[in-house]
C-alpha cells in the first residue's frame, strides 16, 4: 500500500470502528437486552440469556482485537510522517494481513494428532467484521424477540393486575372473603412468576383472564 492508500485504509476503519463500538453499546442498552440482565430467569429464556451472553463476548472481544489493530497501525503511521518502504510493509500487514491473532481454541479429540498442536486462528480486519455480523444479527434477533413477547405478556399481566385490585376492592366493599377469588389469585400469581422468569416458556399464549375479573385495557410503557 502507498502512503496514500494507507491514509485512506485508516479514515475508513477509524469510522468503522466508531460504528460498531456505537452498535454494541445501543444494542446492550435495548431494552430487550436489560431485561434479559436484569431479570432472574428460567428455563428457555435462560437458555437464551446463556447464548445472547456467550455471542455478546465473542463479539466485545473479536471488537477490541480488532481495536487493538487498528491502534498499532494509528501509532506506527503517527509516528513515521513520511513512512519509508518498511513502515509501509508493516502498515498494509496490519490493514489488510491476517493481523488480528485469536486465542488457541481447544481442539476436539477426534480432530487431534499426535505431534501437530493447534496454533493461533488469523484473521484480517475485513475478516473479523464478517465474523462480528453475524454474531451481531442474531443477538439482536433474540433480544427484539424475547422484548416482543415480554412486552405482549407484561401488559396482559398489568391487566390482570388492575382486576384483580378491583375485584378486592369490590370483596372488601361486600364485607367478605371467597374462596374463589382467592383460588384466581393464587393462579395469577403462579402466572405472572411463570411469564417474568420464563417468556419464551409462554410465546404461543397470554395469561388468560379469569371468568368474572373485569379486563380494563392498559398500555405497556416501552
């Protein structure tokens, strides 16, 4: 690469750089993704939680690899204004080599021989953003997911929760207990714990309304 084209090659890859570090951090503050943190879980959302956390890691740290880089070849061209022919033998190494080194992966036994050791995966700048893309698309997969069906079920249960209020406040002005509505009250309970621990668990169907509980309309902030 000329001193030109390496100039160009940092311009853009600064600005990539700035984009992906934006979408990281604007998809870990979703609001799918917080509740996902932020929620004790259960079952398949569990599940999902585990995965969404394990591609998140993959992601920040093939991101700061590729930071790392991308930094290298800031301070070298910073340092060399008028780079010479091995600085730009380093520099078009570092921006369109096989520059950024993975950890060893553990190989399986059955991919094992006796004498040959697993080395260090390469991979180019380009490379490791294709690589980020599709970890990145099907995080944001889960989380708009999972925040589509919490947000569906959390309003039903904010329903169920204003009638169950003013069913009590009906039996209170009655002056008497039933046992029925205390049966219907154990059930919305076991519900509403099912659905914030366990969405995915519940994605085919909402709670259902009781027989007899007023249903009142309510709309879930997002």
């Amino acid at each position: 690469m000329s001193r030109d084209e390496v100039d160009r090659a940092l311009a853009t890859l600064r600005d990539e750089k700035e984009r992906i570090g934006s979408a990281l951090l604007e998809l870990e503050d979703h609001q799918g993704y917080r509740l996902l943190e932020g929620a004790a879980l259960s079952g398949g959302t569990l599940r999902v939680r585990e995965a969404v956390r394990g591609r998140m890691a993959s992601l920040w740290a093939l991101f700061h690899l590729y930071g790392g880089v991308l930094g290298a070849a800031e301070d070298l061209r910073a340092r060399h204004g008028r780079p010479g022919q091995a600085q730009l033998a380093e520099l078009t190494r570092l921006l369109v080599g096989e520059s950024v080194e993975l950890p060893a992966e553990e190989v399986p036994l059955e991919r094992r021989t006796l004498l040959a050791a697993p080395g260090p995966e390469r991979l180019t700048l380009r490379a490791a953003v294709e690589r980020m893309n599709p970890l990145f698309e099907e995080v944001a997969r889960e989380v708009a997911a999972v925040d589509a069906v919490w947000s569906v079920l959390l309003s039903r249960l904010s329903e169920l929760d204003e009638a169950r209020r003013h069913a009590a406040t009906l039996l209170a002005a009655l002056g008497g207990a039933d046992p029925e509505y205390e049966r219907l009250r154990l059930e919305v309970d076991a519900i509403a714990t099912t659905v914030r621990a366990d969405p995915s668990r519940s994605r085919a169907r909402a709670p259902p309304t009781p027989p007899g509980w007023t249903r009142r309309p309510r709309r879930w902030p997002r």
